[in-house]
C-alpha cells in the first residue's frame, strides 16, 4: 500500500497540493509558527507533524514507531525533531511557541507492561523536550488542544482502547503540573479529538459508553462540562472536527541547532535536587558518579535473541564519571540518539534513572536537578561543572559497550557462584539466566531491587523511597573460605541488571 502523506487543501475541497513526499507514513500535520535556523536568509514557517522514518520498533515491540517531524511548507527542510524509542503522536502549538504532545513511555514498568502515554513540550527544533501533564490522573493522555482561556484540554484513559477514546480532563498553562482537573466521569460517555472552538469551548467527537452508538461531534462547555450535541450519523462515525476560522500565530522562534554538528551539550545544576519525599537522602553522602546510557532501538520486525527475558530497550554505556561536590555534571553527548541518566552511589549501584532523553545537534540542554518539581527556578549560584569543559561521551557507536549475561556475566557466576563450594553441596547449581529470573533474583530494571546484588554486595541495596524498601538481604555471597568477588565482577553484574539484564 502507499504510504500516509501530508496534503494541503481550501476549505471547499479544491486547490489539492501534496506537502511532503517521503517513502513512509506521514499523519497528523499541524500549520506550526515560524522558526529561524542561523543559515535561513529569514523566518519560514513551517508545519510539523508524525511519520515512521527509520521503520524502528517501539520498546515492547509491538508497533513502528512514530516521531515528530518538522518541514517548510513546500516540503523542503524536512527535519526529525522527536527521537523517544516508543514513540510521539497528536502535536498542538500552544500559544507560547513549542509543540505540545503525546509520548508514550516505558522505561519503567512501573505503568504496565505497554508503559504510560503522557503529555510533553518540545521546541520547534526539537531540544529541551519536558513533561508537560503526566503523574496526576489517568495513564494515557492523547489528543491535546490548546484553547484561548489557557486551557489544555485531552483525552485520558486507563488503558488502551481501540479508538484511543476516554474521559475528558485538562490542565491550566499556568500551572500545567499542578492544575489538573476531571472535565468528565467514567460511564458518561467516551469522547476522542477534542478541537478549539471558542473561548471556553471546545469541539469533541463523543459517543455512548455503553453499547455500539456511533461518534457524534458535540459542542462542549469548559465551564460547565457540558456538551450539546451538534451532528451525527447512526450509520458513520463523526470524528476529527475542526473550526474553520482564522487563528493568531503562535510566537515564532530561532533555533541554534546545526544538523551538521554531530554533538549536543547537556548539564545538571545539581543532582541532588529532587523531587523524593522530605527526608529521602540523595546528596553527596549517598551519591558519587552519574552513569550515561545509549538506548539502542531495533528496526522493525527485527527479533530479540533467542532466550531474551528482559522487558527493556538494549542499552550501550557512554561513559561514567565523578559528580561535582555541588551535584553538578556537564557532559558532550551524540546528537539525536536517545540517553538515559542514572545516579550511582559507590558501588556503582544506580540510585534513580531519568526516562529517554536527547539532545539536537550543536544544542545545549539544561537541567535543575534529578527529576525535580519542573515549576522550581533555580538558585542563583554558579555551578562548578558548568565552569569546566564537558566531559566528553562521544564515542562512536562500535566503541560503547553493552553489558550481556552470556559474554560478561555468566563467566563470573559459572567461577564464583554456581559451584558446590560456594553453595556448600556436592553438586553445582544451576544459576542460568532463565533461572535468574524464574528465581526473581534480578530485577532489570534496577539492581538495588535485585536479591543477587543483595548477596554479591552483602547489603542491603534498596533505598528509602522504594517499595521493596523491606527485602532481606541473606547472607553474603560467596561465603567466607570460597573465593570472593572483585570489585570488577562486583560492578559488572550491577551494570548488567541496571543495563536491563540482556541475555
């Protein structure tokens, strides 16, 4: 079948033109704001919406994935502006001159096994992409629109439904992380692509929650949450409306971003800056190295390995280094490829991961802290990484290394943990990696979860802020007279589990 592709058309239905031409699908275009690269003779403006260059595989597998795309309005310019290894849908301007979206995320499990699909801003070209509405209210939010009055208005839902339909909720441009508001109840109908119509109004597609009734298009009150039913059909569905009327432009920008440069620069104020529950330690008493990581996504219809148990996108490390005295980091990274950060305490244990970010090539992107309240300035000090060149974690890709069972880890456990001496029987163990995880020894998504790190460590390596904050450490493996582990076995098998434990 042929691809998706962007077109441009009058109201009446004439004056067709194609905008973009590409050899994948191309869906959900947005007229954006103007923006301003250095080698533009002048600002252009452009449209933004989703495709699937690259045909790369969502995390869990199930779907190629889709990122925003950025192109001028004869097609020229195309740019990617979005690199989430699950994918990016529903791109709105918002008045302010970024891209509001949804983006589904899954380098935690802790949503399910499918992941959360929140809300995120992102610049026209792409940096200092932030979550916008995402821990208060239901797990998937889809389908934004930016309304007059300051009103964020989106679709959300427990879990995925087939036509992404769900309640109503919103969120104020003032306070988008803390404003959060139900517009509608579960049961009193499902309703999907909710459009600006006025001041307080919006359009929005709804349909019975009970049965099989078709989608109506209805006229919904932002201040009294409710609709008035405007068209219908029994026989078809009536979604995606739009008012056709003339709208401001949002604010332009300019943009630093060089597609030529093949690095971006990305620094934290101060890691221990958080957002931990009052009394959870994360200074430099507990924290002393900060571990960067590459995710590395598969091309689509490509298979995990044979035997792979592990949920989590393949990770590569780009490097490791000493935090500052202050919690500050300043570090050059590869342009466009998804990274996630982690706190390590002295044993190399990962304290707390950051979801997939990037950085745009030749862009500088800046943190406050470790996944601190996002309405926080800043202290007005001058941080001691930010004084100092950034260390640079720019190898090419044939250069970072993965951490896998069978080639790093099970060396170690075949020498030192599975054998009669250390387990004090005649025969030796079995502590395979299929065995591993039968056994709920390891945790994949954080080592300090994981009872064989407890053991290896002979410690208990949870944190105060985890729910398994109450495990039993056992004794501490080997035991005494058997021969023990390095400190080189010992962070191996902690950045293997912290890596994702790939086999």
């Amino acid at each position: 079948a042929n691809p998706w592709q962007i077109y441009e058309m009058n109201a009446d239905g004439s004056g067709v033109r194609q905008m973009v031409e590409v050899p994948w699908d191309c869906r959900q275009p947005i007229y954006q704001s103007k923006i301003f690269y250095l080698d533009d003779p002048e600002p252009e403006p452009q449209i933004s919406f989703t495709g699937t260059g690259g045909n790369w595989q969502s995390e869990d597998g199930s779907a190629v994935v889709w990122s925003l795309y950025s192109a001028r309005l004869d097609g020229s310019g195309l740019r990617r502006l979005t690199y989430n290894p699950s994918g990016d849908n529903d791109p709105v301007m918002n008045e302010d001159g970024r891209i509001v979206y949804s983006a589904w995320q899954r380098h935690t499990l802790a949503w399910g096994a499918a992941g959360r699909a929140a809300l995120f801003g992102v610049n026209l070209d792409g940096s200092d992409v932030a979550i916008f509405a995402g821990d208060e209210g239901r797990p998937i939010k889809r389908t934004p629109c930016v309304t007059p009055s300051r009103q964020v208005v989106f679709v959300e839902s427990d879990g995925l439904t087939p036509d992404g339909a769900g309640n109503l909720a919103s969120v104020d441009l003032r306070r988008n992380l803390h404003s959060y508001k139900e517009l509608t109840k579960p049961g009193a109908g499902l309703y999907m692509t909710p459009a600006v119509l006025g001041e307080d109004e919006i359009l929005v597609s709804m349909r019975p929650a009970q049965g099989a009734g078709t989608f109506a298009i209805y006229r919904f009150d932002l201040q009294t949450n409710r609709g008035v039913k405007l068209y219908g059909d029994a026989q078809r569905q009536s979604i995606e409306a739009q008012a056709l009327v003339a709208r401001p432009m949002p604010v332009g920008r300019s943009s630093v971003v060089d597609e030529k440069e093949p690095t971006g620069k990305l620094f934290c104020l101060s890691a221990f800056t958080t957002d931990l529950p009052k009394g959870a330690v994360h200074d430099g008493t507990v924290v002393k190295r900060v571990r960067v990581l590459e995710g590395v996504p598969r091309r689509a219809g490509e298979k995990a390995p044979a035997g792979e148990l592990s949920p989590y996108l393949e990770k590569r490390l780009l490097g490791e280094f000493d935090i500052e005295a202050d919690g500050s980091f300043h570090i050059q990274v590869p342009a466009n490829t998804p990274i996630q950060i982690q706190t390590l305490d002295a044993d190399g244990v990962a304290l707390r991961s950051c979801a997939w970010i990037w950085v745009k090539n030749k862009a500088k992107r800046g943190c406050i802290g470790c996944h601190e309240d996002g309405e926080l300035s800043p202290e007005n000090v001058f941080s001691i990484a930010v004084g100092k060149r950034g260390i640079q974690l720019t190898n090419p890709p044939e250069q970072r290394r993965a951490v896998r069972f069978e080639r790093d880890v099970l060396p170690i456990v075949a020498a030192k943990c599975a054998t009669s001496a250390c387990h004090g029987g005649e025969a030796e163990p079995a502590l395979t990696y299929a065995e591993l995880f039968a056994k709920k020894l390891v945790d994949p998504a954080a080592a300090r979860l994981s009872p064989l790190v407890w053991a290896t460590q002979g410690r208990l390596t949870t944190r105060s802020w985890d729910k398994a904050g109450t495990g039993v450490a056992g004794k501490a493996m080997p035991p005494q007279g058997a021969m023990p582990l390095s400190a080189e076995e010992k962070r191996t098998i902690v950045e293997w589990i912290d890596m994702g434990a790939h086999k």
